[in-house]
C-alpha cells in the first residue's frame, strides 16, 4: 500500500489528533500550517543557488550520471536530519523529503488537513524507471531515513520505490568524521542487488539524506549498475562540499529536476 494512500493517510490523521504535525526543521508545533515562519529565513539562506546539481571536482561521483541536493548540511538543515536518524523521528524525515520533492522536482505541495501531500509533476519521472533508497546503515533504527525520504518522491513522480532492490553485503564503519580514502574503501562492496529483476535495465533514481564525499552513492551506484541498471542518478537533502581531493569528472547528462526562470541547474 502506498505512503499517501486514502487509509495510510486516514491513520495518520487519527494520530496527528494526539501528536500534532511539528517543523521539521525547528521541532515547534505546526499543524495545518504549511511551513514554519520562524525557520524560513534560514531555510532559504541554506539553499543551494543558483544550482542544485554537484560538482564533480568537489564529490566522488563514480559511476553515477549525476548527483543533486537543495541545501548546505548546516544549521537548521543539519538538525533536521539528525533529529531523523537519531531520535526516532521518521516523519521528520518524510517532511525533508516533502521538501525534497517540492525543491528538486518543482511538486506542488498541498495540505490535506495537517499533512503537506507533494502533487504528480507531469514529465519529471522521464528520465527514471524506479526510485532505490540508499540502505540503512543500522537496523537499531527501526525504519531507514532515505526510505522515508523517498517515500514523498515517489508519489511525486508517480514512480514505484523499490525498498528490496538494494541491501549491506557486509557490515562496515560509519562514514562520519572519516577522511576521503577511508570513506572509499569503507564503502567498497558493502552494498549488493538483492532483487536484479527490480533494476536491470532500469534507470534508477537514488536516494540519500547527506552526500558528503559521495562514496556512499558511488558504492551505491556500482552495485546497482553491475546487477544490470540502465543509469544510476543520486538525490539527497543536504550536501557537504568536498575540496580536498581531486575526483575524476563525469558527464553531466540532462535530467528531470526542477529549473526556475532565473536558475541554471
């Protein structure tokens, strides 16, 4: 059953009656208000301008066709996602990637009662077959932050999310605070298909909350381009420039994100 179905989101309504819908990104009640007053000045200083689309000379990008993020991971934007991996919050993380569909992909976002629903932008899913989160680090969570986070792209783009496609193939260390090579071979066959059937020949877009090197991604995309996908495109919330280390660059294809009147991405 869908995220935004009529009963899922039935059941959420019943419970936002006791835990009112709060900011994602300051934690303060919200309810049916559609954003934050006291966070949009800092959301919007955050936001990455007049492009979205990384750099190949600041991230390792391997593989992939491309990378994006909206934001720096910094100030309110950081908190946000940390209070989704590491205090039990996943709505915070399905409201970054209400965000994240809104930003990235230009969806309209309505409010049906006290949930922000992101509306189907006709084309944007041109240039993908299916949407794959990056796995989760931990099972101690108990959900996968960019599983939630994919969750309001997928009813954007009105593309099938296939939570099964990718998994660990062997446990590894966490990326935080470690330098570029260790990150690399930190990464370096930890992910593996675990369905080929749901990827080969498939044009995937993946889905993370931080890209800082892109290691994670990279290692991300090798796996699922050698069980047999078309192309590999990564999205993420926030990103961290990297300008320490040299990467090899790559082609930057055109695809489906969100360009305004004055912005180039």
């Amino acid at each position: 059953m869908r995220y935004y179905s009529a009963p899922r989101r039935a059941l959420r309504g019943v419970r936002q009656l006791l835990y009112p819908r709060r900011c994602p990104f300051c934690n303060a009640v919200l309810g049916s208000i559609r954003t934050c007053p006291d966070c949009a000045e800092e959301v919007d200083r955050l936001r990455r301008k007049p492009g979205i689309r990384l750099d190949a000379s600041q991230h390792y990008l391997g593989g992939l066709s491309g990378a994006a993020a909206p934001f720096r991971y910094e100030g309110c934007v950081r908190r946000a996602i940390l209070r989704a991996k590491y205090q039990a919050a996943p709505w915070t993380a399905v409201e970054l990637g209400v965000v994240l569909a809104e930003l990235a992909f230009g969806s309209e976002v309505r409010m049906r009662g006290a949930e922000p629903v992101p509306q189907r932008v006709e084309g944007a899913r041109l240039g993908y077959d299916c949407i794959v989160p990056v796995p989760a680090s931990s099972r101690r969570r108990g959900y996968n932050v960019p599983e939630r986070m994919a969750q309001p792209l997928a009813e954007a783009l009105d593309l099938p999310l296939e939570t099964k496609a990718l998994g660990p193939a062997r446990r590894k260390n966490r990326q935080a605070g470690l330098p570029f090579e260790q990150r690399l071979a930190n990464v370096a066959g930890a992910f593996r298909v675990q369905d080929p059937d749901l990827i080969e020949g498939r044009r995937v877009l993946l889905v993370d909350d931080v890209i800082t090197t892109g290691a994670t991604a990279a290692a991300c995309a090798q796996a699922l381009l050698s069980a047999g996908a078309e192309s590999v495109f990564a999205v993420a919330v926030a990103t961290v420039a990297v300008a320490t280390v040299e990467f090899p660059p790559i082609a930057q294809p055109t695809l489906p994100l969100q360009e305004d009147a004055d912005e180039e991405i």
